[in-house]
C-alpha cells in the first residue's frame, strides 16, 4: 500500500457524525501522509458541508481503487442507505441504525482485505441499531464480532493519559465478578501491544485496585490478592514494566504526571470518570470533547470520537470536530507503526 487510506464511518445520519468528520477533514487536509475515504450517504455529508459553510465538494466512489483525495475534495464511498425522508436528525430510527451498522460492516471489510490501514468511527446510537435489529452494546462489540476477537478490551486516550479497561458495558456487580487473573493479564498484555503501536520508547503500565485503597491488605475486599497482584506478577515476569495494584483514587494523578504511559482501570466508570474530567470542557453551555476511543485486539486499527451522537445539536453546524480530528491523527500514527501496512 502506498498512501495510508483511513476510512471514516459516517456514524448514526440524525447525528453530528457527518458534521464533525467534515469539519475534520477540512481542518486536517494537508496536513497528514493519509487520503480519508468516507463510508457513508452523501446526502447527509452534503448537508453537512453546507451547514458548517465549507469550501468542500464532494466526489462519490464506487471503490477503493477510485479514489483520488485531491485537495478540497471530500471523497465518499456512497452506500446510498439514509434516505433523508425517512431520518430526521435528533430521532431514533430504524432506517439509521442500519445504516450506521452498514457502514462500519463494510469499513471492517476494507481493513480485513487491506484496501484500507485503519477504520475511525464516528458515533452510532445503540437505540437505532438494536431497532433494526443489531444487537450489540456498541461499536466495540461489532469491531470484535465481525473480526471474530475475543481477547479485545477498550482505552481511552486523552493526550498522553491512556487507560485501559478490563471491563466496561456490564452490571458494576458483574465487573467485579470479571476481575481475574486472567483478564487482568490479558489487559497488561494488550497495554504492551498498544505501546508498541504507538512507538513509545517505554510502556510504562500502572494497575489501578479494584476496591478503595486497594482493598488495604485484605481489609476493604481480596480482590487484589487474589486475583490482581498474581496477573501483575506475571506480566514482570515476562518483562513487562508494571506496578501494582495502585489505589484508584491517586494512580491517575501519578499517570498525568508522567509516571505510567497506561492505566489498567478495573471496570467502567473508573476509566471513563477521570479521562473525561481532562478530556472534556464545558463552554457557551455546551461540553466539547478531544478524547478518543480504541479497541485494542483487533486484527484491525480501530479508533473513534469518544463521544455520542449528540442529538441536541445535529444538523445545526455547532458541533466541536476536536474529538474526530484526534481520533484520525491517532490512527494514522498506528496505521504508520503497524507492520505491514
């Protein structure tokens, strides 16, 4: 492959999917080794262009090989499947579930045969996709199925702040219950792949505990010696740089310091809480976002906003693309370390 091509899914068509990924091509065009092609309807896309007043035009493909990227030009691979009669921005739909599920199938389609390096998502909205009939939590959980990944887990990044979750869509109950050694492991040893990706010169990991203090020696739960420090001992012993259980509370503060390039978070909130306080800003009444999404495991570069479909401010041009551009810079660092692409 010459030029790295990363596709871009449209995201849920009554979203701000289409708003922020032309904003972002237009701000990023230029400026990175990469051509964007855009798997979505370009109807949508156009309304997009034309209410965030771009100087863009656009150039529908029928395929890979036809796209040429030019300068100003927003290049499209038109599925032709969100019919604007039947979406309205801001609704949940069944028409726009399947679309939005259409265009992350055939952006996993490209990146397994190669045409593409790298997917990025933008938002879907899991009402609408379970509507039409896909029953998923989310992205993630189509990226691993339609890949067939079962060791897979999430990190969100914001700047050099990277945390990595061993779990997230399920039951706080249950999340406990999946701290295991083996997850846990499992976890650190997709830490180090990351890192590797990412060209860091040390991957430096910081697993945080799973109860307050780390369970203080057994005191406040035994989580951590049964299950957490044993998967920490193994990862050193087989030279992974980790440090362990860290009490939740201050592990994040030592990792925006400098001190680990990842954190292992336990279960959902305890990832997303502290990545979303430095990653999301609140301003003219509206919260802006730069934080992105990964799926580690993937036999694929998945990246995507971290946020969602924002239903309050589709098809209105206000939406921050800040999220969208990281999410495309991000995978077309990982696209440049990955082998062989």
């Amino acid at each position: 492959m010459g030029k790295k091509i990363i596709a871009v899914t449209m995201g849920d068509p009554a979203g701000v999917g289409a708003e922020v990924i032309v904003k972002a091509v237009h701000q990023l065009t230029g400026k990175l080794t990469a051509g964007f092609l855009i798997i979505g309807d370009q109807r949508f896309l156009l309304k997009a262009v034309e209410s965030c007043k771009l100087p863009l035009r656009i150039a529908t493909v029928n395929s890979v090989e036809e796209a040429e990227f030019q300068q100003g030009v927003l290049t499209v691979l038109d599925l032709n499947n969100a019919d604007p009669k039947l979406i309205s921005y801001g609704h949940i739909s069944t028409a726009a579930g399947q679309a939005a599920y259409q265009y992350v199938e055939k952006a996993i389609q490209l990146a397994l045969t190669r045409e593409v390096a790298a997917v990025v998502t933008a938002p879907l909205n899991k009402a609408a996709l379970n509507q039409a009939g896909y029953h998923y939590s989310g992205h993630t959980e189509i990226f691993a199925s339609l890949t067939n990944t079962s060791d897979y887990a999430m990190m969100l990044v914001e700047d050099s702040l990277r945390i990595i979750h061993v779990s997230t869509h399920v039951a706080l109950r249950k999340a406990c219950d999946l701290v295991t050694k083996e997850r846990v492991f499992q976890v650190i040893r997709l830490a180090v792949e990351a890192g590797k990706l990412l060209g860091l010169p040390r991957i430096r990991i910081g697993v945080a505990g799973l109860n307050p203090h780390s369970g203080e020696g057994g005191l406040f739960g035994d989580e951590e010696i049964r299950e957490i420090i044993p998967a920490i001992e193994r990862a050193a012993k087989e030279g992974f740089d980790v440090e362990g259980p860290l009490p939740p509370d201050t592990i994040y503060v030592k990792a925006k310091n400098g001190l680990f390039d990842f954190v292992i978070a336990m279960y959902h909130d305890q990832g997303h809480i502290p990545l979303k306080l430095v990653g999301f800003s609140f301003e003219e009444g509206r919260i802006n976002i730069s934080g992105v999404n990964v799926t580690l495991g993937l036999p694929i570069i998945r990246t995507s906003v971290d946020h969602g479909t924002a239903f309050d401010q589709a098809g209105k041009g206000t939406a921050s693309p800040d999220s969208m551009v990281n999410a495309i810079e991000l995978a077309v660092l990982m696209a440049g370390a990955k082998k062989g692409s």
